[in-house]
C-alpha cells in the first residue's frame, strides 16, 4: 500500500467505484477485454484518475470519499454508437411492404420513394418536433449503455433544412447526457428538385451548404454516400475537398450495394471511416489499413435488406483495419434503434467474436469519430463507464431482450 500526504489527489476523488471486473478494452493489456478483476476505478471532475487491482488502492480518505460497490460486476466503457441518421421525421412502413413483396431498395429510390420521401417528411417539422422525436431516440440509446452518438444530417437536402438537422442535434447534444457528435450529410441523396443535375447539386453542398454549416460550427465530420443511388467518386471527392478546405476530417458510405472505389477515395483523404462496405475489395482494404481509416459495420441494414454479400471481415483482420459497429439507425435501410443488437448481429451475422464486436462500439467506434479520450477505460480517459448485471462481457452480445444495464456514468455524472 502506498502511503499519501494530504495534498495527495487521491484524496479528493469525486467517486470511487469498488468491487468490480472492468473490460478496460485496453490493448496493452494482455488478458482478453482488458480486463482486470477485483478491481477499483476513480472519478475525479469527469476523468478516470485511477484505475488497477483493488489490492493495489493507494491509501484514501475513506471518510471523504463517496464510494460505490459494483458488486463483483463488470464495468465496460460506455458505448460509442458512430453512425445514425437518427434525426428524421415519418416512417418508412409501406415501404417496407414493398420490399417484402420483391420491390428493391434501388427501385423504390428511383421512384422517388426512400430517402426522397423521409426528405418531405423532415422538412415538414421544426425544430421543436424534431428535437421530440429525436429525444426519444437517444433515449433508447441511452438505455442500454450509449454514452456518445454520432448524428447525421441528409434528410433536409437543402441549406435550410440541412442546418436545421444540424441544429437540433447540437441542441439535443447540450441537453442530453449523452455526448452528441454531428456529421454533415449534404450529400446523402439527390434532392428532386435537383433531379438530372447532380453536379449542381454537389455544388451546393461544396459551397453554400458546407460554408453555412461551418460558419455555424455545426458540423465535427462531413460524409458523402457514395453509390449508384447516390454520388459518384468524383461528385464524393469534390465533397472531401470542401471538407478539406474548412479542415473537417471526412468519412464515407461506401461499397454499400456496389463497389465505387470510396474506401480507396476516404483513405486517400486519411478519412476517419468507411461504413457499410459489403462491396469492398482488397484493394481497398489495403488503402484503408495504409490511412488507420477505421471499417464502420452496419449489421441492421445488412440484415434489413437481406444482403448477403458479407463485408471482407477476414481481410480486414489479415490487415488489421479498425472495426467498429453501428445501429446505423434510419428509416429506410435500419430502423433499429439499438446498439446491442448490432452487437448481437456482429457475432451471429458478421461472425465476429463478442470480444471484437465489444471493441466494436466501444474503442474502435471512438476512433471512428476521431475520438482519443473515450472507448477504453484507462487513467486519463473520460469517466463515461457502463455498470452491467452479467457474470462475463460476452453476455453484452449473447443476450438481447433484457436490459442488463444497471449504471451509466457520463464525464464522471449519472443522471
Ligand atoms: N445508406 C443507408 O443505409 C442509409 N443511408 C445510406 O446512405 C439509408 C437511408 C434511408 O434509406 O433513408
Ligand atoms: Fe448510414
């Protein structure tokens, strides 16, 4: 035991978590998760100050020090959901229909239903009933563990609505405990009154869009969804180069129903992710593992629009390419709002192991937003800590159904 002097900060911990099993997700911890057991984690103003063996606990002021037993449960870090597009208006019911009666997701698009038809929908509402209906949204996320969430723009397709989306989420961010981060997705589709002049409306989204957004910083990323349903390569590539010009890091929808050489395109910009990415061929893969752009993998949408083409997971590993997990939560393609079902899906689906799938919302999600202070619980990092009712980490992707959750810590704060 370490002897400490007054002045010693161990004396001034805002909280002291005792008797836990912690899945760090540190890598430079050997054993699998991280983890350590018997363990002791300290809080002081949102940060973790200490954290090891609960043998090895400095001397403290146990008088001063509000303490909390976890019981002999686990603590994992609070998990990172980095790609929703959860701020959206309406519903895509009959849709859905169709689709179950043969029509394709392309078909509907190109009959200016699908993202079209969310686009009229979000216009329509302002701000409060966005800020209703996403609120409810973050909630469930926050539920079940979620401490960050990536939100995306894309349904407004034009300068007003587009900062509207953006708007909101800023706001929800400054009152939500949830830590809010927002993507700009100008160029999510085409807009129809754009249609047949799509090099227009990338000009749009290069110039007044993007300036709008910037001037208003309402925007930490900028993405594009590069498809044939979509934009093309270079329409995505002039984007990045907007983007690159107000210094906003760029991530992509790519290789999602064809392959267009967007994750080749995102790493040459060392972009922070290339999500979906079904289509995606060795090629780039390697560009990927060359940039550190991290592999976002939406197993909701694999499974709602019954792919089957798997994403090259043994690739990725063989390159050691980042991967994180999504809800990817929109909808048309996922209108799945939870995270631990994802986490289900990328072990029954994708064949990822719990251990991956876990490093999947946590460390490797955080690296997708270009997050270095969060998705691993070390001495420095953020104090967003998940407290679960399980006996091993494993059962965060085994069961789904029953909230195991039992304490969510954001910057330090349960709420
Ligand atoms: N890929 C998707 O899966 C979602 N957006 C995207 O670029 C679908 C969005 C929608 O259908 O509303
Ligand atoms: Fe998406």
């Amino acid at each position: 035991m370490t002897t400490i002097t007054a002045n010693d900060p161990a004396n001034d911990w805002d909280l002291l978590i005792t008797d836990a099993n912690i899945a760090t997700m540190d890598c430079s911890i050997a054993a699998p998760y991280g983890a350590i057991e018997n363990a002791a984690l300290a809080i002081r103003k949102g940060v973790i100050v200490w954290l090891g063996k609960q043998a090895d606990l400095p001397k403290f002021d146990v008088l001063a020090t509000p303490m909390l037993s976890a019981k002999g449960q686990w603590l994992t870090p609070g998990l990172i959901d980095c790609h929703s597009h959860l701020m959206f208006a309406g519903s895509r019911a009959e849709e859905f229909e169709q689709r179950l009666q043969g029509v394709s997701y392309e078909q509907i698009a190109a009959l200016g239903g699908g993202i079209a038809s969310t686009v009229a929908a979000t216009r329509a509402e302002d701000h409060e009933a966005l800020f209703v209906l996403a609120k409810d949204r973050l909630n469930a996320l926050y539920a079940e563990g979620v401490s960050t969430v990536e939100i995306k723009s894309g349904y407004g397709l034009d300068c007003e609505n587009e900062v509207k989306i953006l708007e909101v989420a800023r706001l929800l961010g400054e009152n939500h405990p949830i830590d809010v981060k927002t993507t700009f997705l100008g160029a999510h589709a085409l807009p129809l009154e754009y249609k047949g002049r799509s090099d227009e409306y990338i000009d749009l989204v290069c110039n007044e869009m993007l300036e709008q957004v910037v001037t208003a910083n309402l925007a930490d990323a900028v993405d594009v969804f590069c498809e044939n349903v979509g934009f093309s390569n270079e329409q995505t590539r002039r984007v990045f180069n907007a983007a690159k010009k107000h210094n906003l890091p760029v991530k992509c929808h790519a290789e999602q129903l064809s392959n267009q050489q967007g994750a080749q395109l995102v790493a040459e910009f060392n972009g922070l992710s290339a999500d979906h990415i079904e289509h995606l061929d060795e090629a780039g893969v390697k560009a990927m593992a060359a940039a550190g752009t991290v592999a976002v993998l939406l197993p909701g949408a694999f499974y709602f629009l019954r792919e089957t083409k798997q994403p090259p997971i043994e690739l990725l590993k063989q390159y050691q390419v980042p991967i994180a997990i999504s809800t990817d939560f929109n909808p048309g393609t996922s209108p799945l709002c939870s995270l631990q079902l994802m986490m289900n899906m990328g072990c029954t689906l994708f064949r990822l192991t719990p251990e991956e799938t876990l490093a999947g919302v946590t460390r490797n999600a955080a690296k997708a937003l270009g997050l270095t202070d969060r998705g691993v619980l070390k001495v420095g990092m953020r104090a967003d800590i998940a407290h679960w009712q399980i006996s091993h980490p494993a059962q965060l992707s085994y069961q789904f159904g029953v909230n195991k959750l039992l304490n969510l810590w954001i910057l330090g704060r349960l709420n």
